[in-house]
C-alpha cells in the first residue's frame, strides 16, 4: 500500500475542524503569552534583586522550567480542584499552565537581555536627572525587549505545540480534534499528517510575524508614521531637557525645578 493509497481529501472534508482547533491553540498560547511576560519581566527584576528576595524567583524559574506541559495542566485542572476546591475550565487550566511554565522561562530570556543593555544608558539617564523607574521603563526595558524579540518569537512557537499535551484534559485544539476524527474515520496517518502540517504552517506564520515586529522596532518607521514617531521623541527629549536646572561643576549634581 502506497501513500497515495489512503483518503487524503478527508483533510479537506474535515478543515473546519481542524482549523477551529488551531484556533483555539492559538488564543490559549496568545493569552498565555500575554500573561507568561508580563510575569516573566517581574520575575527578571526580582532574580537581579539583593538577597534574600532573588531566591524566590530563582527556587520558581527552576521549579517550572523543570516541570512538563503535561504534569503542568493536570496540577492546575486536577490538583487544584481537589486540594482547593478550585474549578476551571479547560481554556482556562491551559493558560495558567502556560504561564507557570514559559514565565520561568521568560524571566531567563528577559534576565539576560536586561544584562545586555551598556550600563552607561543607566549612568547617562541618572546625569539627566532621570528617576530609576523612568530610566528602566524609557531607556532600559525597549532595548531589552528589541534584544528578547527573538526568543520571545522561539517561545510562542514552543506555547502552540505545547497545547497539544492539554488533550488530557479535553482542550479541543488540533490534536484533539484529530484524535475525535480518527477515532470515526479510522485514518490516523492521513489525519495526524494534516495535524503536523498545521503545526509547521503556524510555525512559519508566527516566525514571519515576529521577524515583522522585529524589523518595524529595528528599523525606524518611514512616511508619515515615521515622521509622527520622531516628532514625538523630540518632544519627549526637549521636555526632559527642560526639567534639567543646571548642573554644578564642582560636584555634578543635577539640579530639576521642583
């Protein structure tokens, strides 16, 4: 038996399906995206604090980024329930399982980006007269997130695919969908083959969109929106500019109106 021997237009016939499957993949790993960086940035900044708080977050990255998708949702959807009392849905259980995993992960990735950023951008913004959270949310952090763009991409990837391991708890996306397919069309090569293929779509997908992203935040706007982006910087520069009163030569301290 060949491999054009089996029915190949069943991927046809069930796209829908299949699709909608991918689809529900995708808003699990978005809202965990979502939720896993904003944490994960938390997470970086108290791994860089004194002792004893980067112990926390140090004991967490190293816990989670140990621990499978798999045990991961099952803890959440299960364990939860029975040691709490606290229900969730399937859609739900899927993204606090991805947060808990992939924010370990991103507190690494934006650990190390953070790093990357010269010291000196600190050293020139406190010369301004800049406070230390305008210096991290102005200066530091979109260097840093220009440095983690990659990663970030690499890792929502690894989200999408892990949501396949959450057909333990009935999550209804790709590989679900082709298990319940197979299971009434007895076609687990065809089917499982179509579900690959999706995955790698999706793959090349989210690659080009976050190689989008990257170069829109490399490479300065052009037109219109460029010329509004840079008017706008130069108002923030002379703004900060008009808050410096004067700087004493003898000692360098920086002087701002009150």
């Amino acid at each position: 038996m060949s491999i054009f021997d089996y029915d190949w237009g069943l991927v046809w016939e069930y796209r829908e399906a299949l699709l909608a499957g991918l689809w529900t993949a995708a808003a699990v790993a978005v809202v965990g995206l979502v939720i896993s960086l904003v944490f994960g940035l938390l997470l970086a900044v108290l791994r860089s604090a004194p002792k004893p708080f980067n112990w926390i977050a140090v004991a967490y990255i190293n816990i989670f980024r140990g621990v499978p998708a798999l045990v991961s949702v099952i803890w959440v959807y299960f364990g939860l329930a029975l040691v709490l009392g606290i229900r969730f849905t399937v859609f739900q259980a899927g993204v606090i399982a991805l947060s808990l995993l992939y924010s370990a992960f991103f507190a690494e990735i934006f650990r190390s980006a953070l790093q990357a950023v010269p010291s000196g951008h600190t050293e020139a913004g406190l010369a301004l007269g800049m406070r230390p959270h305008q210096i991290f949310f102005s200066v530091t952090l979109p260097q840093a997130v220009k440095i983690a763009l990659p990663n970030i991409g690499s890792m929502f990837i690894g989200m999408v695919k892990d949501t396949s391991t959450f057909t333990v708890i009935g999550l209804l996306e790709v590989v679900r969908v082709t298990q319940n397919l197979v299971a009434t069309t007895f076609q687990p090569f065809v089917l499982y083959t179509a579900a690959a293929i999706i995955y790698v779509l999706a793959a090349f997908a989210i690659d080009f969109v976050f190689r989008m992203i990257e170069n829109a935040y490399v490479r300065p706007p052009m037109g219109v929106v460029g010329r509004g982006l840079r008017a706008h910087q130069r108002r923030e520069i002379v703004a900060l500019a008009a808050r410096v009163k004067a700087v004493t030569p003898a000692t360098g301290t920086v002087y701002t109106p009150k």
